[in-house]
C-alpha cells in the first residue's frame, strides 16, 4: 500500500514537472530557477595600462640610481683607515682592522 502512494506520488510529481518543461522554453527556465545577472565591466586597455607602469618603473629606477650616494659607507672606511690610491694586489690589501684579544674582553665593553 505504502508503495503504491509513493509510486503515485512521484508519478504526479513528474507529471508536473513534465508540464513545466512544456510551458516553458530552455531560456525561460534558466532564468527563473538562476535568475542570472548581466554585469557590465567597463573597457579597459590592459596594454596601455602596463606601458605605463613599465615606463613609470624605469624611471623611477633611473631617478633613484641618480640618487644614490656612498654616504652611508663613508663614514665606516676613513681616509686614515685606508689608502684608497694603493693598488691592491691580495686580498690582505683589503683588510681594514684586525680583530685582537682586547676587542674580545667582555670587561672592556662593560
């Protein structure tokens, strides 16, 4: 008996949805179960927008090697320090200062 009510229930459920399908069309359809809508992206010109950027990066890299200065360093390395004129021909050349016992001594410091 249960099965015979179910039966007839889904037979009349396809049934109205078998009518629906015949009263409307694909388009109809999708549009009242989605119910999509249409957006509008405005028109942009990618190719022009990354020239721009392109050019505004090179420039700005031109303008900051431009800028750029050995200020920051000049005041590590003094004249004192280092002949700058000498030709160096080792790499001991380029050695600066040397660490000794003194720069170890934790009591100096404190």
């Amino acid at each position: 008996m249960k099965s015979n009510i179910r039966d007839s229930y889904n037979i009349k459920k396809i049934r109205k949805f078998n009518n629906i399908d015949q009263n409307y069309n694909d388009e109809d359809l999708k549009n009242l179960i989605i119910k999509p809508e249409k957006l509008e992206k405005p028109n942009i010109n990618v190719s022009k927008l990354l020239d721009e950027k392109i050019n505004q990066t090179d420039y700005d890299l031109k303008d900051s090697i431009k800028k750029r200065t050995n200020k920051t360093y000049k005041g590590i390395i003094k004249d004192k320090d280092f002949d700058f004129s000498k030709n160096i021909k080792q790499s001991d050349d380029l050695v600066i200062y040397k660490v000794n016992t003194n720069d170890k001594n934790q009591k100096v410091f404190d």
